[in-house]
C-alpha cells in the first residue's frame, strides 16, 4: 500500500511559559565574547609589530636632534643639538644632489618595472599551458637565485683591493 500525502497538519501554539524577566537573550553575551575573540587573538601581534616599528622610529628621531660622535657612540650622554643637525644637513649641497640622484633612480627603476611586468604579463597571456609553466618557473628561479657572479680574479689571484668581492681563495 503506498503512503498517502496529505497537507501538513497545523502544529499547536506552545504552551505559555513563565515570563522572561530579563529583556536580553541568553546568547548575546556568547556572541559578544566571540567577536571580540579574533581581536585578542591578534593583539599581541599587532603589539610587536607596533612595537618594532615605532621603538626604532622614535629612537632615530632622538638620536636625530643630538650631536653623535665616535666618542658618543662608545660611552654615551651625546648633548642635545636640536634642529642644528637638519640645518646643516639642509643646508649642504651633496645633499640635494643625492636626493635628486635618488629621485631620478627611483622614477626610472618604478616606470622601468611596472612596463617590464606589464609586458611579460601580456606574453603569458598569449603562451600555451606548458610554455608558459616553463617560463614562470625560470622567472621564480631566477628571482629566488643569490648573485653569485665573481669578477675574474687579478694576475695575483686576489680581487682587486677595495672591490669587496671574494675569488673563493
């Protein structure tokens, strides 16, 4: 015999219980600690990183308005110079010629970048699957390779003094 369908019956009404005196629900305050959690949980990293970078920040910015010398630096109780130290660094002329330089470097290394990545984006879009695996591999191999380039050693197989590179010798 195959079981009848039928609409589905009305459910009584419960039945009126005492009265809730309190107006909150019972699981509000669970659901307020649990927002609250992820915050704890990420507070003590967000209290070293803050820590790391202002500590450093503020300590140049106090070491910035005092007069440091070679002597300062080893027994320390360098005086206080004020502004003295960006009067005469404002004041040079190597400064605003480094400035410039850096400026310059960085414009050209910004606009050389983003045009390089934007054309090798543009080509890997149009390679085939495997060519284009063989080509982001050696790109990650190449940014994830050390320099390890050597200049070739003197007649005396040592570098040239002054130069900062090592034979291997």
């Amino acid at each position: 015999m195959a079981p009848q369908l039928c609409a589905a019956r009305p459910r009584p009404a419960p039945a009126p219980g005492p009265a809730d005196p309190s107006p909150r629900r019972p699981g509000r305050r669970r659901r307020a600690a649990a927002g609250v959690w992820p915050y704890l949980l990420v507070a003590p990293t967000v209290l070293g990183a803050a820590f790391l970078l202002a500590y450093p920040l503020l300590r140049n910015l106090l070491i910035s308005v005092q007069h440091f010398g070679m002597a300062e630096l080893i027994r320390g109780g360098a005086p206080f110079a004020g502004l003295a130290n960006y009067r005469e660094l404002l004041g040079d002329g190597e400064f605003w010629r480094v400035l410039a330089r850096t400026l310059v470097w960085t414009g050209v290394n910004v606009v050389l970048i983003m045009g390089i990545g934007t054309l090798v984006a543009l080509m890997l879009q149009r390679l085939g699957r495997v060519l284009r695996l063989l080509v982001l591999s050696a790109l990650a191999l190449a940014w994830a390779t050390p320099p390890t380039w050597r200049p070739p050693p003197s007649s005396s197989g040592s570098s040239p003094p002054g130069s900062g590179w090592s034979t291997g010798r």
